[in-house]
C-alpha cells in the first residue's frame, strides 16, 4: 500500500469501509432474527429509560422536556395573539396558521462541532410530523383564542428525536394550560427482515438499528387513535402483517410513554402561567367596528396607545383584547363598551 500513491490508499479504504458496514448489517441481522439480541441488549418490545419533566424553564408560558435514553427534547410554548398567526399567503394557498411547531437539531446533540445554521430539509420535515400529531387535540379558536408557537430543541440524540418532540411537546402544552382533549405519545418501531420474508419488530429504535435496519416507522397518537405516521423502508416492501405486527406493538409502546406522560402531568394546568398574556373576547355588531377603528385606524390606536394593548377585530365583529395586565384589558373593553353600545329604551 505505502509503495502506491494516494488514489490508490484512498479507495483501498473506501472498499475496507463498505466492507465493515456489511459485515456489521450482517451481524445486526443475524443476532436479532436468530437470537433476538439487539445491539445494546434490549429485548425487542423494549423501551429505553423514560423521564419527563414539567416547568423546566421558570419564564416561559410553558416547556416540557422528555427524555429516552440518550434523547432528549426540551420544548417551548409561547403563547401570542390572533394577530400573531403565521401568514401562508402563496400563489396555491392563503391561509393563516394559529398552531405553529418549529423543530431544531444543533450539532452538539449528536457530538458535532459545526456552525449553527438554519434549518434544513430534515429540521423541517421532523417539525412537520411533530405538528401534525399534535393538530387533532388541539382546541379550537372559539375555546383558546391563542396563536401557539412551540419550539422543540434537540439536546440529545440516539434515535427518535421527533417523537422526543411530540412526547415534549404534548408536556410543554399541558404545562402552558393549553386544554388539549387528550395527551399524545410517539415511537419509533423499527423491522430486520431476512431474504425469506421472517421479521422481527423492534421498538424504540436508535442509532445503529436506524442504519442497519430495514424500516424506521415512526407512530404517534392518542389512547382513542392514530394522529401521524411516518414510514421510511430500505427494502423492497413491507407486508400486511408486517403492519399489524409494528401497529399493534407500538400501540402497547405509545400506551407505556403516556403513563410516564400523565405522571409527570395528568392534565392540562387550570391557570395558565403569569407571564402570558390573557385574552379578553367581545362580540360586537359588524356595523359598528368602524366606530372602534375610526377614520385611518385613529381611534383603535388611540386605545392601543393609552392602554398598551394588542386589539385584534374580525369580519364577524369578534374583538380579541390581548395583555399581560388584566386592568389594561379591562380599561380597553370598556372603552370599546361604549363606543359600541346600542343605546336601549328606558337607559
């Protein structure tokens, strides 16, 4: 090797390195479909150790951090205006957003030194599935008129980390006083499969079961249901009763992380935190909301400026006074009292 040059070295490794890989999928393999060992002695139904924690960080409006194993996901919710909602305004789509879930992968979670950049394809496409499990529990405008922004960090990682983020998150909003109507769980459910179609089903997959496995099938939901799947296979299909096999198990998986869940917290919090801001709602006859704006918007910041509150109006007449400082609102609605009033026989 010494006597060739270094094109020669440089492929000689390459071909040295595609070797190992083999050899360790074959490894991986065998010990689990012979003799169900998975690589760091886990049975095969078996979940990594769970701690999940509430009220991690003392000023925000709510965080939750869920740890498995060697990931781990802190996550933020902060809760804002109507008028805080994302705007999605596109040639295909116009809409607003109230529910928003970023997702965030620094390098020093997997052992890295590289520079803190923005996100990426898999930041936002793991954001996305952590959303999505959370949408159908969400409560509607009319019951929490809040815009609701989480954040997920990623301090560690082994496996998993979006559904880390979906365990965080579910905890990070029953911390914050969000009603969510149930509490939602993921897990990662992984599968080995031999030439002849025998499989085994793994659960709460890491790193190395991740790159040598032949699927990483991420679930998430409820004790009622399905909210979000995500299915990435390396061979050439899965069977029906692969399916059953991998839904079946990680329902019992998803239903041993809800426990630890609701432990920590059983419930959404009755009082949401001091910090965050509180909404008062008024409805109010669409004919009079120029009376509130006035001529070039001169009333409704007149209100704003004397009260220091955020005033959010709708078509329908709805009114969302937003502050942290309840005689604030207060003073606001009464101004708009009486601007609106309709005066009644016998007043």
């Amino acid at each position: 090797i010494e006597q060739n040059n270094e094109g020669d070295v440089s492929k000689l490794k390459e071909v040295a390195i595609q070797i190992l890989e083999e050899i360790s999928d074959e490894i991986v393999h065998k010990n689990i479909l012979d003799k169900e060992k998975r690589p760091d002695g886990r049975k095969l139904n078996e979940i990594r150790k769970i701690e999940c924690r509430v009220g991690v960080l003392p000023r925000t409006h709510g965080t939750g951090l869920f740890t498995r194993g060697e990931t781990q996901a802190l996550t933020v919710t902060t809760l804002g205006s109507p008028g805080d909602e994302q705007i999605i305004d596109t040639m295909e789509l116009d809409v607003k957003k109230r529910y928003i879930h970023h997702y965030n992968f620094p390098p020093f979670s997997v052992g890295e030194i590289k520079p803190m950049r923005g996100p990426g394809r898999r930041e936002i496409g793991h954001g996305a599935l952590a959303e999505k499990a959370l949408v159908p529990v969400l409560p509607s405008k009319e019951e929490f008129p809040y815009t609701i922004l989480l954040v997920s960090e990623v301090l560690s990682s082994n496996g998993s980390s979006s559904m880390a983020s979906t365990c965080g998150s579910t905890l990070s909003l029953m911390d914050a006083g969000v009603p969510i109507k149930r509490p939602v769980s993921g897990i990662a459910m992984g599968i080995i499969v031999d030439s002849k179609d025998n499989f085994k089903i793994l659960t709460d997959i890491q790193g190395a079961e991740d790159h040598y496995g032949d699927m990483d099938f991420k679930v998430a939901g409820t004790e009622k249901g399905v909210t979000a799947l995500q299915m990435d296979v390396k061979v050439d299909g899965v069977t029906i009763e692969m399916l059953k096999s991998v839904l079946s198990q990680s329902h019992e998986n998803r239903m041993e992380i809800l426990e630890k869940i609701t432990a920590a917290i059983p419930s959404p919090r009755k009082e949401m935190s001091q910090y965050a801001p509180r909404i008062i709602i008024m409805k109010i006859n669409p004919d009079k909301i120029r009376n509130v704006i006035g001529t070039g918007g001169k009333i409704i910041n007149e209100i704003i400026d004397e009260t220091g509150v955020q005033i959010d109006i709708e078509d329908d007449g709805s009114i969302f006074i937003t502050s942290a400082d309840a005689q604030s609102a207060k003073k606001a609605k009464e101004w708009i009292d009486n601007l609106t009033h309709e005066v009644k026989s016998g007043e």
